[in-house]
C-alpha cells in the first residue's frame, strides 16, 4: 500500500463512466491530484465503455490525444487520466470510486465489480437519476452501497459540464453521512473555481439531482412556447416545482434536511438546468414542434447523451400513481403527461393555477 | 358610503403611482374589479405625476386613450381608471391605498396625504426598496403605515411589468399582519394569470423584494462579463446572493418567517430579476462598458425608470459597515463597491471563493 513521508495512505482514484460529466470531472481531478503528491496517487484510472470514433477505439484516441473527441470535444485531459475499457481494472486498488455513468447501467456495473474491489474503498455518485428497479423508487447511491457494501456519498450541483471543463468558477455540494470520506473527496475535487460545499444529508441532495430534470424540462415547456417574453411564468414554474421537489423529499423520504435544498444541489441546480441544461433544451424543441417525440429530438441533438427529465418524471408519476398522489404534484404529473403527449404543453399553466402552495390562506405549512 | 345589497360596504381602490408597474397592475386591477360590483367601486382613481409627454399632460392621454403612453406604451388601460394628478383627490374616499411610487418619494407623498384620507382605510406597498430616512434602514411600508397611521402590507413576486400587463401567467405574494385585509387585496388584484399566496410575514416579504435588486445585479454582472457561457457562475452568484439575503433578514429583522424565501417574492423574484430585469440588464452593459457610470446607462437605457440595485447596495452597505458586518456579506458588498467603480466586475468572483456559506464542514447552522 502506498503511504506518504508521514506514514498516511496515499489515495488511488477511479473514475467510474467517461460521458460528458465524467471527462469533464476528470479534467478538474486529474490537475488537482497532481497538485498533492502525498494525500493521492497521481495515476486515475476512468473507465471507458469502448466505442469506435473515425475508426480509432475511444481509449485509444483518450489515452494517445488526451482528449474525449466525442463526449467533450476540445477540451484536453490531463495525462495522468487514463482510459481503461474494463471496468474491473478501472476499478481495482482504487480506495476512491467516482461513479458517473448513466442510471440504468448502475446495476449492472456495480455486480460486476462486486467482490473485486478494495473492502475499504468508498465511493461517490455523480448520477443524477433515480432506480426503479426494485419496484419502488429508490436511490443510486443505495445500489452502490447496498451492492459493493461500501459507503456511497453523492455530489450534485448547479455544474453544466462543459462550463465546469472550461473552469468557469461555480459551486457543487458533496453529501457523505461520513463526513471524513466527504472530506477526502473535497480535497480531490475541490479548485479554486469549483467550490465545494460538503453536507451530510445524501438522500435529499441526491433526490435534487434527479428531481429538478423534471423541473427543467416543464420550465423549457414555457420557454418553447412562448420565448423570452415569459420570465414571469417560467419563474412560476421553476418555484412551483422546487416546492413540489420539497415535497416529494419530505412526504416519500422523510428525515433529511430543509436547507440541503438552499445548497447548490437545491435551487442553483435547478436554476442552472431550467436555464441552460438539455433538458430544457429539448423541453423548448418538443412544445415547438408537436409532431415529434422526445426519442427522435434526443437522436436529433444530443449526440448519443441522455436526456434524464422524461424518464424520471415517468419513474414519479409511475409512483405517485401507486401512492395516489398525482394530484399534490401537480407540476410532476403535467409534465409526464406532456412528455407522453397526452397533454398538450399549452395546457401545462392550467395545472398550476390551484396548486396546493396557492390554496393555503396562510403559510405552508411544510415551510 | 356604498353598499351592496347584502349590506357590505363597497370598496373603494386608489393607485397611488402610475410608472411602469403601477400601469401594469392598474391594467388588472381595472379589469378584474369591474367583474365584482359587489364588492368593488367600478371606478379607480390613479395617481399621475404631471408631466408632458408630446406637448400633452399624461392625465389627459391616460383619461382620452386609456394608454400610458410614457410608462407602458402599447397596452390599454380599462377604462375605470382614472388619471388623477392631485395626490389627495386619489386618494380621498379610498378604501383600499396602493402605493407603488419610487421609494424615494414615498415619505412626501405620505405627509401630504396624512389627515386626508379615510381612517378605516388601509394600504399596500408595492414598492422595492429600503428607506434610510431615520438615519437605519428601514421599511417602506413601515413608512406608510406610520404616517399614515393604517395598516400596510405589501405585495411582492415575481413579476417583470410588461408580462403582467401582457396577462402571461404569474404568481405573487401578498404579505399582511391581518389576513382579512389581505383577502381583500387578493380579491382585487388576483386573476387567472395572477395567481396570489398569502403570507403574514410583511417585513420579510419586503425585504426580499428590495434586497434581491443587489443579487439580479451581480448575476447581470455576470452576464456582461462572460455571456452565456457562465450558467453555472451566474447560478453560484445567485444562490450565494439569497443566502445573504436570508442571513441578512434573520440578523438584522429577526422573527420573519424562513417560508417567506421560498414564496414568489423570494426565490421566484430572485430568479426572474436576475434573468430578466432592468437591474440584470443595466448591471451586464455596466461590467461591459468599464467607462460608463451606472448615471449614465439609466439615462440611456431605462426612459426614466428607476434602477433599484446600485441605490440599494449602497443602503445595505452603509448599514453593513455601522454594524461592521462587511465581511460577512461578501455578494453585497462586492456589488456596490463594484457599482462605486471602487472594484473591477472581474474581481466579484474573488469575493465568493471563500464565502461563509462554503465555510462550515457541515450544514449552515441557519439552515
């Protein structure tokens, strides 16, 4: 085991999935490890699910140009990223995994490295989505833990990929009940430019992460509808679905804490994606062109990425329907409907002019 | 005094203001008053300071072409609102004062009309911004309330006037001690596309609608320095401009409700002035053109509206260093020392890295 001149284990990364996201966290890690010799191991492993770019294999192209030509074009790694096709090998003597890969692939992954990793690794989920598998909702962060039986934190944040790559300067939030693991990964992740805000309350952060697609594509609905001259409706919407993100956490996974919402997980995310995310993007494209569906403008503009807003807002609806609870989120549910297209997206603002934050004479009383 | 047949009184409303947001709302209040004889006075008289716009008084244009031609050009005022340039012939035999005027001149206007009107009457503030006449900062609708000696709530959201007038679909917050009295504001002023949630907590309410004008103008900062490639700066700006504005609130106007933040004259007006508003607009051109003073681009660029963010940060800044609290409100006063030209937009950035809200290694206590 490496240890530095004091006698502490020195840390070896993985970073767990390359897409946009992961390249874009392996720039600001990759550079940052450097810069600490004695806490990290310079090496970073990221795994590569191997595909052919103009004839050359991704890692191949990655590990020779240092550069992900096709999830974050233009953009340099550091050269102490390496691509690695094989998730075990990415995987293996890492004491910290980096877990960025798209939610649907998350179980599979994680059986495969089951038994294979460090017994004392830790691991963090950059995901942004929620699991179904079991039948009911439940958290990415939980099938790491439950799955590798290690401790699994998650970090969420108002952090447009390509803006974080370029390091523009923005804040994140990293959530760890144990808080000395959170610590550790700050210390990797953390710049000048990425602040990091380190919390304990993992369950509502990550439930941020995948409420607010739903949230931004409703707000992209509105911009697709009715351009620049909407600030007022869209900022309705924007709050009306924080508030119903708010309440989906306490009424469904009671316990966490109101102010994780005020981190940069909470409302700067969601600002963030209503403004300028995909979902949006293909929020506004879907109500401008009704003929066609969200498959087909996913092909069309998102260059084999994922769009996460319909398919968590599908998984919400699916279990607001089992809890019969559609109605108290209003916002949710429209925004399902619209996206199976049996509501129109013109029809959206007449959910809303009920909604369970306006009925009350006083405050709510959640707040 | 009027009656209905039930008995009730029939109230009587005045528009004390007619600028940019006082048209807007005179437009739906006009409209919607008109629908409910029995609880309203058809006619509305609106307060218009005199002046000449193409060699006509704006009274007269506003009372022949139900249009303020000057303040919002375009859009037709009902025709139950009546032009009044004497203040207190406005405001006499009212019920129900609404005050939306520059804030600078709210205290003048109050004197003149104090003794004159109706002593059952009550009132609402419209108007964001802060009042240092007593030498501390202060509220407006304390000023209303206390000269006039009625009660004063204030309505407050997330409302850009030409929208409202427009009819897009909104949401604002009425704020009153006496909900009673709220109701009837509500009553008056809600229509299908102006949702209204009514709270108790005034003081918080207003203070949120002045200070958020110090936020939307860091985020036009923002803009005007790196366009739209910087969401995710301008979204850090944001969400590290309303935690200062809920730590400002709970340190010096203790007792408010934390719920009031999370209503449309929070979060919501945060967000659309910071996307939308004259304040993020000037605040871009000012970062954009380092040889023009903020004078200068309101001459240019508002037609006679005011700018509330520069006037603002300086109150909260004055006030800031009497209770030596700079430091601990660095978004505020980098905003006016920026304003002051005293500090390049370039170095705001530098002002957050390490910002009290990243400081602690858990959760903010006041969360």
């Amino acid at each position: 085991m490496a240890t530095s001149p004091t006698g502490q284990k020195i840390l070896r990364l993985a970073i767990i999935g390359s897409g946009n996201w992961g390249s874009a966290i392996a720039v600001l890690i990759g550079a940052n490890i450097k810069r600490q010799p004695s806490i990290f191991q310079n090496e970073v492993r990221m795994w590569v699910f191997e595909e052919e770019v103009n004839g050359r294999k991704l890692t191949e192209i990655i590990n020779q140009d240092h550069e992900n030509v096709k999830y974050l074009p233009g953009i340099k790694l550091p050269d102490n990223i390496v691509a690695e096709p094989d998730v075990v090998k990415a995987a293996q003597d890492a004491d910290m995994l980096l877990f960025v890969i798209p939610h649907q692939f998350v179980s599979k992954t994680c059986q495969t490295l089951a038994g294979k990793i460090k017994p004392d690794a830790s691991a963090i989920s950059l995901i942004k989505g929620l699991s179904t598998e079991t039948g009911k909702i439940g958290l990415i962060s939980d099938i790491i833990k439950n799955t590798l039986k290690i401790e699994c934190g998650v970090l969420m944040g108002a952090n447009v990929a390509n803006e974080v790559a370029q390091q523009q300067y923005c804040e994140t939030t990293i959530a760890f009940r144990n808080l000395r693991h959170g610590e550790k990964y700050r210390e990797a992740i953390q710049t000048d430019n990425f602040r990091v805000s380190l919390v304990e309350d993992v369950t509502w952060a990550e439930l941020c992460g995948a409420l607010k697609n739903i949230v931004a594509f409703g707000a992209g609905l509105i911009d697709g509808l009715y351009g620049d001259k909407a600030g007022n409706t869209k900022a309705a919407v924007i709050r009306i679905g924080f508030m119903e993100m708010i309440d989906f956490a306490e009424t469904f996974f009671p316990g966490g804490y109101r102010g994780t919402f005020l981190e940069s997980c909470g409302i700067a995310d969601v600002i963030t994606t209503s403004y300028g995310g995909r979902n949006r993007r293909v929020a506004a494209a879907f109500a401008a062109q009704p003929n066609k569906s969200i498959e087909e403008l996913q092909t069309e503009m998102l260059n084999g990425q994922q769009l996460q807003g319909p398919g968590t807002a599908e998984e919400v609806n699916a279990f607001l329907k089992q809890k019969n609870a559609e109605d108290d989120f209003p916002l949710f549910t429209a925004v399902h409907r619209v996206c199976k297209r049996d509501m129109k997206p013109q029809d959206l603002i007449a959910q809303l002019r009920d909604h369970p934050v306006h009925r009350s004479n006083t405050q709510h009383k959640s707040l």
